[in-house]
C-alpha cells in the first residue's frame, strides 16, 4: 500500500494505491452506492460514508485501476483557508 499526498492552492489530494486483485472496471460506477457490495459479510455502506463525507467538506472520491495492478482511490478537499472565505451556495443561504 502507498499513500501520497499533493498539495496546491486548490486544496489537497490524497491518493491510496495497492497491488492486490483491483476493482472489476464494470463495477467502478457502483462501489459509491449505498448498500452495494461484493463481500459475503459487507454492508456496502463504507464507501458510501467515506464519499458523503468528503463531499460534505467540498471533496470529491473516486476510484480507478492502479497499473499494473491493484487500485487507486483519491480524494481532494479543498484549502481551508478558501474553504472559510468563499461566500455560502446558494442552496445553504438563509
């Protein structure tokens, strides 16, 4: 397993990479819905959590094939000093 962080003035991304078997690449489009797993004893909630609260913090998940193998998944979050600056959207204004 390898994590890497890059930082710019966006924000951060975090990339976790392994070599084991990887992501079957017709499933990538639903590992981040809820109740979805391929584990006899999963909940399938885990990657579901994990994206809704990178989100939450105006961060993206995703997940793609590491060559040769294993895979990759990466979030950004962006810099907390924007983060406290930028104005509210819209749709949480009051």
């Amino acid at each position: 397993m390898l994590i890497s962080t890059e930082q710019d003035q966006a924000g951060v991304l975090v990339a976790v990479r392994d070599s084991g078997p990887g992501i079957d690449p017709a499933l990538l489009d639903r590992i981040f819905d809820a109740f979805y797993t391929t584990k006899s004893g999963g909940t399938g909630m885990g990657l579901s959590i994990c994206r809704s609260i990178i989100h939450a913090h105006g961060g993206k998940l995703w997940a793609r094939a590491n060559d040769p193998r294993g895979a990759v998944f990466q979030f950004t979050l962006p810099d907390i000093e924007r983060e406290l600056t930028a104005p509210l959207p819209p749709s949480q204004q009051t």
